[in-house]
C-alpha cells in the first residue's frame, strides 16, 4: 500500500505478514495498538503514550518520565530526580552539594611534602658522569610549568611500597637525597623539558633514578628562605628521631640530618611544640608566658588536725628564668609552723635555687630554719638556727645575711 488517504474513517483492522507504509497522515486519528518488530520514522510526535523501549543513534528529547532509562551517551540540560545511582560521576565545571555524606574512608600510605619548590614525577633520566639529569615536561597540556628549582637545593626520592602486581611483594625501598648542582630547560624532541642535575656523590642513600620516580625538594645549602619544609608521613620516617604517624615542622635545613632541624611534632612516640602559643582564659586570648606571670594559687585547707593556708605565684621570664614563690602556715595542736621559699630555675643550664625559710613555734621551743639548696650543681647548704647571722646595715638594722650562704 503506497499511499491511505481518508478526511474521516476508521480502521478497525490492518494487518500485513510484510508490507511497507510510504505514509499515514491522519488530522486526528486514534490507534489503539500497534504493534511492530521494527518501526523507522523520521518523526515521532505524541501528547501521551508509553514507549517500553526507546533506542536511536541520535536522538532530541525535551521531557524524559519513566521508571527505567538506559543510555550510552545522552547530553542532558538539566535533571529533577529524588533519587540518582551511578557507579562514576565526573564533574567538568561545578558542583553545588546542599549535603554531601561521604560513606567511606579511605588511608593514604607514604609521605607529603610541603616546601618552597614543587615536586616531580621524572620522565627522562640522563646519566652524567657520576650525577643524573632528571628530565619533567615543561607544560602539562593546558599551560606552561615554571623550574622552581634552585642550584643548591636538596632533591629527596622516597618509595616504599615498589611491588608490581603479579610479582613478589619483597621489594626494597627506594631512597636518595641529593644535592642539585644545576637546573635549566631543554628542548627534545620538539618538547621542552625542564630539569634538576642531582650529585652522584653529595648524597644519602643510593643514587638510582628511574623514569617514574617521585621528587622532592628537602632543604637548601644556601638559601635559608628555602629551608623550611613541613613532613607528613604514614610510616617509615626518614626523621629518625620520630616515629610515624607523624606531622613535623622543620627549619635551617642545610644538610642530611633532617632530625637535628625539627621545630614542632605531633608522632607515635611523642609531640612538643615550639613558638607562639596562646591559650584561652576566661575568654581572653595569653600566652604561656602571660599566664605563668599570671598565675597564682592560694589555698585553705581545714582538717580535723590541722589548718593550713598557702599562696604559691609562679612567674616567667624571658631570659629563661622561672620562679616560683610560696609561703604558708600552718596550725597544728602543740605548734604553728610558717615557711617561705623561693624557688629559681635558671633553663638554660638547668639550675634550679631554692631559698627557705621557717619559722617553728612550740609551746616550749622555737626554732628557725634558713635553707638554700641547689639542684644541678651538688650544693645544699642551710643554717638552722640565728647564731652566725649579722647586720651592718644603719638603715635597715632589722636585716640580717649570712657570709657562709
């Protein structure tokens, strides 16, 4: 049949084992059911209907509903869904997320490196004598990638997992530190490569390059504004003074001794920190310093044998001194008993001086004690009574020394 044509009629029934439509139009018309094994239009227009299957090579659809579609490449301007699966989401420009829960986590083996120049994966490896020319492009595609590099920089290589799948997991770990000697740019092969000359013999470790191998840049010889570096590591240290986990800050990097250059740390066997560091009292912001000069402590202690009250002030110096005043008294049944000390401790050789003095009052005894006591340096004397104590001070005659203190 080439051609149907009616202004109005129905079909009740069409059926053909094999024949081909050129052309059904119809101004308005209602097909109940159509079935076909294969059906090609050019144009397909419906108000409503139910399509099970849907496939076409190129293909403009403005409004998708269905519980089920499958596509191997669609272009789509916009999706309203409660609910999306997909196993791999690559976002191109933005994504906005009003909530975003992250239901694994995953570790991180190996170590990173923050210091004044980036780091490289070597794509070329030039033997030089002795020393090795390792070779990065000088682009990545999109733009241009600058030789942060410096001669007399210190360039760190550090694997420890150097298994290939499929072969034994025995595999020794790589290590070199090295002194850069040169740096520069180069053209091969029609591509500009930028490179660091590494020492084959200014070295830790063992010096064998390969295309592939991560750099580092880990201290300079001789700009101190490049010595500086901060080392986050999941295991294997090459700090040997600390243990991983670890995060440590480090300055004056200028050799291979990376442990003798260590700020502040936070490891598996232990942390300190050095610097500014400010605590919050009562909402104010101080510093360690501020709040040792600020700190004191009294106490009233009341027990059914004896009353004790004590005021203890610790203060802080910046030369390095710390001292610590005390005095108090205490009541008992058959005595009263009152002491005063200074405490001195000088950090710089580890010093420590204390000054006592005491005051024991019975009811048929009094007796005076005056100490002074060094710790670091093997000296402990006192006198425990006033006999050897003299003034010659005309303005204040009531002060009394000791020549043998």
């Amino acid at each position: 049949m080439t051609t149907l044509e009616s202004s109005t009629g129905t079909i009740t029934n069409l059926t053909s084992t094999t024949g081909t439509i050129t052309n059904l139009d119809s101004e308005k018309g209602d097909i109940k059911d159509l079935t076909s094994e294969t059906v090609q239009t050019g144009k397909v227009t419906a108000d409503e209907g139910t399509i099970i299957t849907l496939t076409g090579t190129d293909a403009t659809i403005t409004n998708v509903s269905g519980e089920n579609a499958t596509f191997d490449l669609a272009t789509l301007k916009e999706i309203l869904s409660e609910n999306i699966t997909t196993e791999n989401l690559t976002v191109t420009r933005s994504a906005h997320f009003f909530e975003l829960i992250i239901d694994k986590i995953k570790a991180a083996g190996g170590a990173i490196l923050l210091t004044p120049s980036d780091g490289f994966k070597v794509e070329k490896v030039v033997a030089d004598g002795d020393d090795y020319k390792l070779y990065w492009l000088a682009d990545d595609g999109d733009k241009k990638i600058s030789n942060m590099w410096e001669i007399g920089d210190q360039a760190i290589c550090q694997e420890f997992n150097r298994a290939v799948e499929g072969t034994s997991y025995d595999v020794a770990t790589k290590y070199y530190w090295t002194l850069v000697t040169d740096t520069g740019t180069e053209t091969i092969e029609n591509k500009d490569y930028h490179f660091i000359k590494v020492s084959g013999t200014d070295k830790v470790g063992t010096l064998d390059p390969e295309v592939g191998d991560e750099i580092a840049m880990l201290g300079s010889r001789t700009n101190t504004d490049r010595q500086s570096a901060l080392y986050l590591a999941a295991f294997n240290s090459i700090d040997t003074g600390i243990k991983a986990p670890l995060i440590a800050q480090y300055e004056g990097i200028n050799d291979f001794n990376l442990s003798t250059h260590r700020i502040t740390w936070f490891a598996k066997n232990g942390n300190e920190v050095q610097g500014n560091l400010k605590v919050i009292v009562d909402g104010e912001a101080k510093t360690i310093q501020e709040l040792i000069e600020s700190e004191k402590e009294s106490i009233l202690e009341v027990t059914n044998e004896r009353i004790t009250a004590a005021v203890t002030e610790a203060k802080n110096y910046t030369d390095g001194r710390e001292e610590v005043l005390r005095s108090f008294i205490q009541t008992t049944a058959d005595n009263v008993l009152l002491s005063a000390n200074n405490t001195s401790k000088d950090y710089t050789d580890g010093v420590a001086t204390t000054l006592r003095g005491e005051i024991d009052v019975k009811a048929d005894e009094i007796t005076s004690t005056v100490r002074k006591e060094i710790i670091g340096s093997n000296l402990f004397l006192y006198n425990t009574s006033v006999e050897g104590w003299r003034t010659d001070n005309t303005t204040y005659p009531d002060v009394f020394f000791n020549e043998n203190l």
